[in-house]
C-alpha cells in the first residue's frame, strides 16, 4: 500500500506544481529569453529582475555565469539610466530593447574593482535590458534590429 503513495509524491515532487514560475537558487524568478536574428532563434535562461532591489543588485559577486544563461532587467515605463559593474567579477555584454523588443544597443561592459565605476548605456531609453557572458550576443549573432520577447 505505500509504494504507490511513494511514486506519487515522487512524480508530483520531479514535475512541480503546474502554472507557477521557476525560482532561480537567488529567488527570482526565471523564464526565457527568446531572441529572433536572421538566422533563427537564440533563446537563453534568464533571471528576472523587476524591482529596484533586485535590478540594483543585477549579477554582482558572482564568481561566473552559465554560457546560455544571464539575468532580465525590466522596468514598466522606458528607462534611461545605466549600468555599472562594481563588485561585478565576470565581464558581460548588456542588450537594451525598447517597448517593441527591438534591441537598440548591445554594449561590452568590464568588471570594476575600484571607484569610481564606468556607466554603461547610460542615455540609452529601455524598458528591457538583458546581461550574458561578454561576446555571448556576437557568437550567436544576435544584433541591434532583433527582437527580444520573453516567456515566463
């Protein structure tokens, strides 16, 4: 009699629960970033970042990041303000898309140890901003012109 009962929280615990978003190991929630170029899809697991908190904290003190992997800065009303690397130990290239998902700007941003900080992108107007591994977006061709849309 308990063997089923086992199985059953075994296949309920290996799928989880339907309808609700994955938590990446930090807490927020994930999804993925798919991103239309000429030639195809290029989809990429993102961490959502969508309140100031979190948005402040971006990617700093991690040690790396996995090659298809990277974090989603989202804001609700078009945003010029712009990113720095402080406490940022990997390089990353940063994309900016405006309220239509056209990527406007892909910019190489370094690591920062000490102040003051470079600003990058700053001027640039986004509503979603998406940060890979430094050289990601050009291996895969993604260029300004494409099209980000996220599913979560």
């Amino acid at each position: 009699m308990r063997r089923p009962a086992l199985l059953l929280f075994l296949l309920v615990a290996a799928t989880g629960c339907a309808g609700e978003p994955e938590a990446a190991p930090t807490g927020l929630p994930t999804g993925t970033a798919v991103i239309e170029t000429d030639g195809g899809e290029v989809r990429v697991k993102v961490e959502i970042a969508e309140t100031l908190e979190t948005r402040s904290k971006g990617l700093m003190h991690r040690e790396s990041l996995p090659e298809d992997a990277g974090m989603v800065f989202l804001h609700d009303e078009p945003s010029t303000s712009g990113f720095w690397m402080k406490n940022t130990l990997i390089p990353l290239s940063v994309a900016f898309w405006g309220p239509d998902g056209h990527i406007s700007e892909i910019v190489d941003m370094e690591p920062c140890r000490k102040d003051p900080c470079p600003i990058y992108g700053q001027g640039i107007s986004w509503v979603g901003a998406m940060e890979v591994n430094q050289g990601f977006f050009e291996e895969v061709g993604v260029a300004p012109g494409d099209v980000v849309r996220l599913e979560r």
